[in-house]
C-alpha cells in the first residue's frame, strides 16, 4: 500500500514525509523520536505511518496473465 497523501482523519499533508520517515527508521532510529522531529503530533497522523504495510512488492508477484 502507498501512503496516503493526507491523513484520513484530520487532513494533515503527510505524504512527502513517508520516504524521510522509512529511511531514518530503517537506519534504526527510534520511530516516535522520528515522528516528532517530522512534526506528527497528532495520534492519527502518527498512526498513519506506524499502521503503514508495504505491500507493493508483495503484489508484484502476482501478475495478470
């Protein structure tokens, strides 16, 4: 799934700040320390990028024939 754009409840762009976010915690950082550098200090806003699943590669296995 790509993030979305915006936050589904309060309406905060948020989209632009997904690629920082996944490199810094990939790189092993904390993540809430992450998510209040970024400026997300909302809940929904933080629970947007915590819930958030790649599955792009996941689909990509099955293709339409």
């Amino acid at each position: 799934m790509i993030i979305p754009v915006r936050c589904f409840s309060c309406g905060k762009p948020i989209g632009h700040l997904w690629e920082e976010f996944k490199q810094r915690t990939d790189d092993g950082e904390d993540s809430k320390k992450v998510l209040d550098e970024l400026g997300l200090e909302k809940y929904c806003c933080r629970a947007m990028f915590l819930g958030q699943t790649d599955l792009v590669k996941l689909t990509g296995k099955f293709k339409k024939s």
